[in-house]
C-alpha cells in the first residue's frame, strides 16, 4: 500500500489525491477513535499510578517519660526511643497510599517500660539482674489512623501520654513550625518541688 500525499486546493481545500469522500471520512472516524481510545488509556493509566502503593521510612518520638524499647509499624520495626525523644534514626519500610483517604490506618505494636528503682542501683547490677527485678515492661498494640496528608513522605508515630499514638506523614521533625502536629520537638516536663 502507497500513502498519497494531501494536496491543497487554490481555493485552500484539502483532498486527498486519488482518495474518495468515503474513503477519506471512514480514515478520519478511525483516526478520532483511536485518538479517543489513546486518551482513555492514558487516563487510566495515571489512575492507576495515582493509586499504587509507595514505600517510605518511618521513625519515632516519644513524648512520655517511658521510653519505648522497640516499636513496630504494619509488622516493620523501627528503632528503639529514648523518654522525651527519638527521631534519631529512620527504619525501612512500610506502604503507603499515593493518596491519603480518611479510612487509612496502621497498626502499631510497642513495648514500653521504666525502670522502677533508681539508676544508680541498676547500674551497680548485672543487666540480665536489673532486667529481671526492677524493669515493669508493658507490650501494646493499637490500630491507629493516619493524619491527613498531600505528600507520602517519612511515617512519623508519636508515642503520647495515657498509651495515645498519633501517626503523621510528613518529611520534617516535629521541631519544624510547619510540621503539621504543631507539638514541637519532644521535651522533659520542668519538674521542680
């Protein structure tokens, strides 16, 4: 099969040479259809890697004065934290939405403890004594929502007060003022009697 030239009219007309209307209207319906069909694949396909899971880093803070031994996000574990801390370190990896919907959890399993004498008695110990008599370890677990968020970025779990854990997705620390926990970095109470 040959392809013929389009040629112009003086009178600015196209036709195609040696080309019936027919023939001519039946190439353009094709062409229009395919066009169509390619566009709808096209939009598919960004739904599709709209919707695709991504993977991200996570770590910690701790905003009590019970430091978290280790913690762990869908089955990931992240490091361990220190009371009033964290942030330190970032673990590998857990999925997430490219898009956050307000049904979107994890969840969070922890063990948590204190030490219930004081340090200078641990330190005078073997570790596997002090663990055995003065540790009061607590595991927990929680299915916890995500915050909202526009960008997947670092899963940040913030250990709260009373057992509460929130979740944020977002790449700063906590002592960003833009971070959108607007709590700050995690600081020990001023205690004085």
């Amino acid at each position: 099969m040959s392809v013929r030239p389009i040629l112009a009219t003086p009178s600015g007309q196209h036709h195609f040479n040696q080309m019936g209307q027919g023939a001519a209207a039946h190439l353009y319906r094709w062409l229009a259809a395919l066009a169509v069909l390619a566009a709808g694949l096209g939009l598919s396909a960004c739904e599709l890697s709209a919707s695709k899971p991504l993977t991200v880093g996570i770590t910690g803070y701790t905003f009590t004065s019970e430091g978290v031994q280790e913690y762990y996000v869908n089955g990931v574990r992240g490091s361990n934290l220190p009371p009033y801390g964290g942030g330190g370190s970032t673990s590998c990896c857990v999925s997430l939405p490219t898009k956050w919907t307000p049904d979107l959890t994890v969840k969070v399993d922890w063990i948590t403890g204190h030490w219930t004498v004081p340090m200078a008695q641990i330190m005078a110990m073997d570790i596997s004594e002090a663990i055995k008599c003065c540790l009061a370890r607590r595991t927990l677990s929680k299915i916890v929502p995500v915050e909202r968020y526009e960008v997947a970025a670092l899963v940040q779990v913030f250990f709260l007060p009373q057992d509460e854990i929130k979740v944020w997705v977002y790449d700063p620390g906590p002592q960003n003022p833009s971070h959108p926990s607007h709590m700050g970095y995690p600081k020990k109470p001023n205690i004085t009697d």
